[in-house]
C-alpha cells in the first residue's frame, strides 16, 4: 500500500496569468474609444454621435480598473460584464486552438483581483468548494457523505485534504454536481470561496455566483474529465493562508485514521 503523502507547507501564492483577457477585456474598449475620439475631431457633422461612442467605450473599461475595497462593493455587476467577455470570445478562441489559455487567463484575472481585494483585510467566513471526481474512481470511501471516511491511503488528493481540514478548522465541501455546490455556497453564506474544478466549470461557477468572491484553482485532467483528477494541496493551502484568518485551535489536531484502502 502507498503510503499517506506528507501534508505541505505554507507558501506564497504562484503568479497569476491573465494577461490575455486583460488586454482583450480593457484593450478593445480603448481601442474603440480612440477610434471614436479620433472620428469626432475628423466628422463634425456627426461629432455628438462619435463623443457618446467613446464615452460609452470608456466606460465599459471603467469595471475591470477597479481594485480592493470598490472591486468587492461592485463585484456583482463587474463579475458579470467581465463574464460577457470571457464567453462572447470564447468561440474565438476556440477556433484559435486557445480556448484553455482564454478560461485560464479569465481566472487567473479575477484571481489577481481577489489577491488585492483581500491582502489588507482577510476572509473570516471562507468556504472550500471541491468536486467529487478527485477521490479515486474505484474507491467506495463515502466522502460526500462524510469527509473522514476517507481511507487516507495516499492514492488521491482526498486525504491531504481531510488533514488540512480537520488541523486548521477549515469549512469545505466536496460534491458531485455543480447546481450542489451553489447551493451549498448560498446557504452558506461566505465572504470568500476557494473553488478547485476543471477550467470550464470554473468560469461557469465564477458566471453563476457573481455576488460572491471566488479564488479559483485548476484540475489537472491526467485521465481526462471527470476520472481520477488530481489538484495542488499546496496551492490550495496557499491560498486559505494568505486570504482567510486562521482557525487553527491550539496545540495540535490528531486526524482520524480508518483501516482500509481505496
């Protein structure tokens, strides 16, 4: 039997890319803007006209320069414009061969933004959303149920997960369904989400639940969708320590360990 994996460190963070959507989401505006600027100083019969379409270019920049503190009061209405771009390009960037790096860079931009929201001020009410397809596809350990019938064999990232939740306090779930894990969010209530899925279904999380801040972390796909998928527990560890207070009760938590293997 494989041996149960050393939990990790904390760590800092890995950089974030979202370069691509950024010059997409603020570029085109501007470009537009100039565009119509430039028509109003060459057209005066239409000069009204070409003045209101650069305004309106402006301002549909206007969301994606706002940070920290005004990011978070208007998250709702800058989630959804952002979620605009990121799916009206979309086809695009699929007939490139690109579509991966688009979502990628979709969420690595919000992750950056999330970064900066909550470096002065931390999460105090966070919750972990996981999904089902990391737990090995032959075990029969009923997680969804409950989390520390997990074997902590070592085989997947299920059980470095268990002892990071059960020695730090934390608040997760893990689902099988993406409609469930809405729901859970929502009745939750958090002040932020760390959510690990596949690409696809993280930009559709970050569309469906706009009101509520989202750091998002990328499945590896080694076997494909929805088979024996595997995450970074370090960066997910990461993340719950330099976004969300700690929970972390003193003196230290022994995790609970069953016999058996997946």
């Amino acid at each position: 039997m494989k041996g149960p994996r050393a939990l990790p460190q904390p760590g800092s963070l890995p950089e974030e890319r979202g370069a691509l959507f950024l010059w997409v989401r603020r570029g085109l505006p501007l470009a537009a803007a100039s565009f119509a600027f430039a028509g109003a100083a060459l057209h005066t019969a239409g000069r009204g006209w070409w003045l209101l379409g650069g305004v309106g270019a402006l301002a549909a920049v206007w969301p994606s320069l706002l940070r920290g503190e005004a990011f978070l009061r208007n998250l709702t209405a800058v989630r959804r414009q952002d979620s605009i771009w990121a799916h009206a390009f979309r086809p695009l960037a699929r007939w490139l061969g690109l579509e991966d790096a688009w979502i990628s860079s979709f969420c690595g931009h919000n992750n950056q933004r999330i970064r900066e929201a909550f470096n002065g001020r931390r999460a105090k009410r966070a919750l972990i959303l996981l999904p089902h397809c990391i737990q090995l596809a032959r075990c029969k350990a009923g997680v969804l149920d409950d989390l520390q019938a997990c074997y902590d064999c070592g085989l997947c990232p299920v059980g470095d997960y268990m002892n990071l939740v059960l020695t730090n306090r934390w608040e997760g779930r893990i689902t099988n369904r993406s409609h469930k894990a809405y729901r859970e969010a929502r009745e939750f209530r958090p002040d932020l989400v760390v959510a690990v899925s596949c690409s696809d279904r993280l930009l559709k999380g970050l569309t469906k639940m706009p009101e509520i801040p989202c750091y998002v972390i990328p499945l590896s796909l080694a076997h494909g969708m929805c088979v024996d998928t595997d995450f970074s527990v370090p960066h997910l560890l990461a993340a719950m320590e330099n976004l969300v207070e700690p929970r972390r009760p003193s003196g230290e938590v022994q995790a609970l360990r069953h016999e058996g293997i997946a």
